[in-house]
C-alpha cells in the first residue's frame, strides 16, 4: 500500500478523471488504485499525499484525525498585528466560523519555484507573505479568510501535511515519491 507525495502544479485538477481543458493528476501519476487524501483546487500548488488504502485516506482527511496543513500564501497588502490576529481565529465567514489556526507573516520564500503563469504584478500595490498552519479544510478555506481580512490571496502552495514537507521531501512541480506509512506514525 503506497502512500504517494506529490508536488501538484498550478492548475491541474486533483482528480485522476479526465478534464476538458485542464490537466489530471493521471497526468502525472499512472500507479494503479491511488486516489487522493484531501484536494487542493485547480488554483493551488503543493503537497498532495495520494494512496491506495481507504483506512489510511480516511486518517489523512479526516477533520477528526486533525492533521496539521501549513500553507505558505501571497496575498496582495501589506499585513499588520490586527489582521494576523483575526487570521488566527476562530473567523466567521459567514457559512461557517473557522477554529483557530496559526498564522504569521513571513519573508518572501526564496527556495519557491516560480508559477507558470506568473501572478500579477502591479507596482502599486504591495504584496506580503503568510504561513498559515489548519487542522480544519473547508473548501477554497485560506483564500476566504485572507479576503476577509482584507488580503486577497495571489499564490497559495500547501507545503505540510502532518509529518510530510516539501522542505524534508523536495519536490519540484509534477514530481512524487513514494514514503513509508510508518513516517506517518512519528
């Protein structure tokens, strides 16, 4: 039972089924029987963790499993105390109320590969950069809640799931590993 990391480039769906116009995660894994442990939408990048096994898929997603996902985002503004405190939650968003996270800025990441397209750039307009940390996944979730606090989200890469890093597993866009379960238990 493989458990499968992978580095999901910008606009490729997170769904082995074919997509008209957009590219598949069939794309770029052909490993018979895996499916996806979480998504990430077509507009996020990042660490996907795919596997055969329905227990383990069930203990990767689950809310009730709590795995910790950190995400690094650029958002568009500067950001201060008072918005990095609502980011921390918990954050009504009108559907539903967010539990608290952790969230700070950080420096530019130089180790980031550059997007294809690259994002839009506007010379008035400055940018910073967050990393946020859920034990929660509501759909298009960090985009919502950098908007309501006035940052609208320009790049969001998911680097962490649980124990799995693109920092202790590099990965370039569209490039996978497997790694034993028994990481996963640490």
């Amino acid at each position: 039972m493989p458990l499968i990391l992978f580095n999901k480039p910008y606009q490729v769906m997170c769904q082995f089924s074919p997509h008209p116009g957009r590219q598949s995660l069939a794309d770029y894994l052909s490993i018979p029987g895996i499916y996806p442990a979480g998504r990430l939408d077509a507009d996020s990048e990042g660490l996907v963790l795919l596997t055969d096994d329905g227990k383990l898929q069930h203990e990767l997603s689950h809310p009730a499993h709590k795995q910790p996902k950190t995400y690094i985002v650029q958002v568009e503004g500067q950001t201060d105390a008072a918005q990095l405190a609502r980011l921390s939650g918990p954050l009504d968003l009108g559907d539903f109320t967010t539990q608290p996270c952790h969230a700070r800025q950080i420096l530019p990441p130089e180790w980031l590969w550059p997007r294809d397209p690259p994002i839009r750039q506007r010379a008035t307009n400055p940018t910073s950069w967050l990393a946020i940390t859920l034990t929660e996944g509501k759909n298009r979730q960090v985009r919502r809640m950098t908007a309501a606090v006035g940052l609208p989200t320009l790049r969001l890469v998911r680097i962490a799931i649980g124990p799995f890093t693109l920092a202790s597993h590099p990965l370039m866009p569209g490039e996978w590993r497997e790694v034993a379960t028994s990481e996963l238990r640490r």
